[in-house]
C-alpha cells in the first residue's frame, strides 16, 4: 500500500503486508500481517486491516461524511486527511 504525493514531488511512500480473506458467506474472516490485525467482515464493527499508513487505511468498513459502518462484505481503500495524497494499493493474487 502506497501515499501518493503527499509532497508535491510524486513520490510514493509505501508499506507491505499479507492479506488472508475466507470468503465462506457463513465466515468473513480476515486476518493482516500489519500488527496482526484480524477480524470478520460485515458484522457491524469498522476494523481495519492495515493503517493507519500515513493516512491510507485498507479497511472493512466503509466512510460517508466521516461516519463509518460495515454492513457490506466489501473492503476499501480510505485515505483519511492527515495529508492532501492518494492512497494506492497493489494487489499480487
């Protein structure tokens, strides 16, 4: 996961870890390299599973006016406004 020109120079700083998803509909659950997050997706509590990374967060949990839930089975990339950047992220299947 990547930060995007945080300071007008193009440069990317940038973070790894693994990801391990069970997409059972019956489980969800997840679990992170960074920090040895883990946690189970759309059971209504936001957890993130890397971040902060500067402020780029790959989460479970979805934003809208800085109101977060999760209630979808999606996850999302969130670049919160600790710096004006975009957060890029790059996925190796």
């Amino acid at each position: 996961m990547g930060m995007h020109n945080w300071d007008n120079t193009e440069r990317v700083a940038s973070r790894e870890f693994l990801f391990f998803y069970n997409p059972n509909p019956n489980n969800k659950t997840w679990r992170s390299s960074y920090g040895d997050a883990a946690g189970t997706n759309s059971n209504s509590a936001v957890e993130h599973v890397a971040g902060p990374i500067w402020s780029c967060y790959f989460t479970d949990g979805e934003y809208t006016n800085r109101q977060s839930k999760d209630t979808s089975s999606d996850f999302g990339l969130l670049s919160w406004d600790q710096y004006n950047a975009d957060c890029w992220m790059t996925i190796i299947d």
